[in-house]
C-alpha cells in the first residue's frame, strides 16, 4: 500500500476534515432555529471547508503521480479494509471545484429557499460530504458507499424544493442513478473475489482475463455513463435540471454531473485498460451523438433551464470523447473541460435563478430585452455565454481545444463532428443571448406572467439590477473563467503527471496487445 501513497504532512488531516466538516455542519443545523443563522452557518461551514481545502493546491506535488495527502486507519480487519483517502493531480482538482462551487449554493439559495430552511441547509451540506468523499475515496467499499450516499440527498433537494413536476424529477432522477449503482456495486464485488482487496491502487494494472475485464468495464461504464450522461441515457438530467431548485441545479451541473468522467478515469482505465481499448470506438461514437444531440435539442428549447440542461449533454459529451481517445491530450482536455463546465454551468443556472426570483418565469421571451433594466446582470451573462460557447479567452475554450485537437489527431471524421456539436453551441447560446439582452422579434420587452407591449413599462420597477450578493457570486466565477481561459498551466500543471501515468496504464499499446490475443 505505501508504494502508492505520500501520507498526510500537513497540521491536520486535510482530507477527512474536508470531507467531514459539512457533515459535522449539518448536524449542529438541525440545532439552530433562527433562519438567518441558518443561513450564515451554511455559509460560514462551506468557506470553512473551502479554506481548510486550499492547501491541498498550495501542497501538492505536481511531479509525483502517488495518491497525496493520504491517511490510512483500520477498519474491518477481516474484510481487508481500511479508511483510506488519497488524491491524485485529477481528483485533487475536482475536492477544490467541490469546495468552490459549495458556498455559492448556499448564497444562491439566500432568497429563494424559504421553507423548511433548517432540512435544507443539512442537505446540502450532507451531499458535499458525500460528493467529497466520491473523489478522495481509494477503496472502492468507500467509493461506493459516498456514490450512494450523494443520491438521497440529491432526491430530496429536487423533491421537497422543486417545481411543479417535482415528482416525477425526483423519481426519474433516482430510478435511474439507482439501477447504475446496482452494476456498479456487482462490479466491485465481482473484483473483490477476484483479488481479496477492494484497495484501488492494488485494482490497478493487474492481469485480469478479457472477459472479465469486459464485464467489469460494462459493468461500471453503464453507472458513469447514466451519471454524467451520455445518450441516450441522459433523459433524467433536464427534468431534473429543470425541476431542481437553482442550488440544485448548480450541484447538479457543476459537480455531480462530473462523477460519471471521473469514474471512468479512476475505475475503468487503469483497472480494466484491455476492454477500454476495445469499447474505446463505440464509446467515441456515443461521446459524438452526445454532443450533437445535446446541442441539437438545446437549439429548441424555449425553457432557459432545459436549454442550458440539454447543452450540458453536449458538453459531457466532449469529456467522454476526450477519456476514451486514450491519449494525455485528450484526457486532459476531458479533466479541463469538467472544471470549466463546473464553473460556466454552474454560473449560467445562476444567473437562470437570479432571473427567475425577479419575473417568475424561464421561458425565454418572457425574459427579454433585460439589457434595458438590468445592464451588470446581462454583461455576466453575455460573460458565461461566451465561455460556455468555448469563446477564446474563457476557460471552455481550452478544454474544448485541446479535445478537438486529440481527436483531429486520432480520428479526423469525429473531430469533424465534434466541430459541428460546437457551432450548435454558439448557435443556442448566441440566439439566449440575442433574445435576453436586446428586445424580442416583435420589438417589445415581456416579463414573466405580465407580457404585452407595455409590459415593460409595467414590470421596469422588478427587475433591479444585481445587488452586492448576487454581483459577488458572479464575479467570483468570472475571476475563474479569464484565469482558466488565459493562464491554465497551473490547472494543467497540477493533472499532468497523474493523466500521463493513466494514459501508460491504458494506452494505445493496450489495443495492440488486445488484437494480437484476439488474432
């Protein structure tokens, strides 16, 4: 075990303390009465745990591909099993996506949650526990019992807190992450007895049979495909997306959409490399209609929530694409556009929940003409357009680039495609922007449920411009789009050595071997 791990030298247990803090949080919430300390102590738990989580970037040792910051402690002897938690250069970055996006629900839930305050600040700040837990686990016991431990939580902030259809969101969202998880739970059994350790690094590089490393791929590639989700298994996401209150949307989006690449890239590359190779091209295939269908049907929606759900498909669809081209390019490109589509998207159902408290309504042309009312609030959405579009100078772009270039590299015809997915992009997202900013076809601003030709001298008085908590959100997430988007060595730096360490566990050499077996 000490040959993959750097054990924790810092002051204090750096992970668990990130990981368990929130939990802590949640429990001292249920005991605060007072709605605006609710609210504060939600706040301050989420900064507590961003803060105590810096040094994990500040800390890290960008040459090493060992799992750092680890700790090791007994815990079912008989079993083989430990508590152990580790994080590598990719994981790492996605615990500090975790902490940075957390506070912000909270901030943007401010007006908009007001009853039963007290179950939702202990929800949210369960499921960043559990979410934490996803990404530092290296057991795959742990690993699992955090991925179950996100889908209740999950349920009940689109069930109690969502919309109209809240139900059936809630269910449809369950059903489906619950039939992923059984396979994935058959899967992790199934390694067990194959090798008497449920420790991840041990998993890794073995020499398992085809078959069964076939099995296991399908296995766990069906629970992270529905999770992030590809085609045609994403029809969950917009009526979640869009049931989901906006702290749920942007958990939804920024963080636990990216469970499902980063299962993959911690499950299924290194452990099962061989039925990788293999599956690759159909995988690639179904990346391909992800983004083209994600984009396609974003470009008919008239439901800013649906809209901005649907190009999520799309954009998760150029994170598996970039996983399964199997080479340092490609996955880097995948890892960056996770972190990117973290902060765009989360930013974006943002400023859809910003809208939505001052007109009661997401329907595009019911919010248009903002522009004339509202000018801070439309340049940070012209700002998260323009990124999520993959705009050069914002984050998206790089991850998007670096993407297209490994698939031009690889396979010319898919980068072809993968082109097309980003001109949709810019085609749904110029048409929001053109129609929320300026007046709509016919000329005249409508806003929410009171539409008309006067309905904006009507309406002038509710739509204020942002105020100081909502402008601080969104400059928080600005401040990340130009840095990424201008400057991302430092994100690259920090994912190279361990995705160049993945990319010679499943690499191109593993195709040969798997066709000169098959010969």
């Amino acid at each position: 075990m000490d040959q993959h791990l750097i054990y924790n030298s810092i002051g204090y247990p750096v992970l668990s303390a990130v990981t368990f803090i929130p939990l802590a949080g949640a429990l001292v919430a249920l005991f605060i009465k007072n709605e605006t300390m609710l609210k504060l102590w939600g706040f301050l738990v989420t900064v507590f745990a961003l803060v105590l989580s810096l040094p994990l970037y500040t800390n890290f040792d960008a040459t090493s591909v060992k799992f750092q910051f680890a700790e090791v402690y007994p815990w079912f002897p008989a079993l083989n099993l430990d508590y152990v938690v580790g994080v590598d250069g990719m994981s790492t970055l996605l615990v500090l996506l975790t902490t940075f996006i957390m506070p912000l629900c909270i901030l943007c839930s401010w007006n908009y949650i007001k009853d039963r305050l007290q179950e939702f600040i202990f929800v949210v700040l369960l499921m960043e526990t559990a979410m934490i837990g996803v990404f530092i686990s290296l057991n795959t016991v742990m690993f699992y019992i955090f991925w179950e431990a996100m889908l209740l939580p999950m349920y009940l902030i689109i069930a109690v807190w969502g919309g109209p259809r809240k139900d059936y969101a809630s269910i449809k969202f369950f059903l489906y992450t619950l039939i992923g998880s059984v396979f994935l739970l058959v899967a992790i059994i199934a390694l067990y007895i194959k090798t008497g350790t449920f420790f991840i690094p041990d998993l890794m590089g073995q020499n398992y049979a085809f078959m069964f490393q076939f099995w296991i791929f399908l296995a766990c590639a069906l629970a992270f495909a529905i999770k992030i989700p590809m085609f045609p298994l994403h029809t969950w996401l917009p009526a979640a997306h869009v049931e989901a209150p906006t702290a749920g949307s942007v958990i939804l989006a920024s963080i636990l959409l990216k469970m499902g690449g980063y299962g993959f890239l911690r499950l299924c590359l290194p452990i099962t490399p061989e039925a990788v190779a293999v599956c690759a091209p159909y995988m690639i295939g179904i990346s391909v209609v992800s983004i083209l269908a994600g984009g396609y049907l974003a470009l008919g929606q008239s439901d800013i929530k649906k809209l901005i759900a649907y190009s999520s498909v799309g954009h998760m669809g150029f994170v598996t694409l970039g996983v399964f081209l199997l080479n340092s390019q490609g996955i880097k490109g995948a890892m960056l556009q996770m972190i990117n589509h973290g902060i765009t998207t989360g930013a974006l159902f943002i400023c859809v929940g910003i809208i939505y408290e001052r007109t009661h309504s997401r329907e595009i042309s019911a919010n248009s003409a903002l522009g004339m009312f509202m000018p801070i609030y439309v340049t940070f959405l012209g700002i998260f357009s323009l990124s999520s579009l993959a705009f050069p100078g914002t984050n998206s772009f790089v991850g998007e680039f670096l993407v297209l270039l490994a698939a031009f590299g690889k396979y010319p015809v898919v980068g072809g495609l993968a082109v097309v997915g980003a001109v949709l992009a810019a085609a749904y997202m110029l048409r929001l922007l053109q129609k929320m900013v300026w007046a709509d076809s016919d000329g005249h601003a409508h806003h929410g449920h009171d539409e008309g030709h006067h309905g904006h001298e009507k309406e002038e008085h509710h739509l204020s411009d942002l105020g100081f908590r909502e402008a601080a959100m969104l400059v928080f997430l600005t401040i990340f789009v130009f840095w990424i988007g201008l400057n991302p060595s430092p994100i690259l730096k920090i994912m190279n050595a361990s995705v160049d360490n993945l990319v010679t566990q499943a690499g191109a050499d593993k195709v040969v071997g798997v066709t000169a077996a098959m010969k």
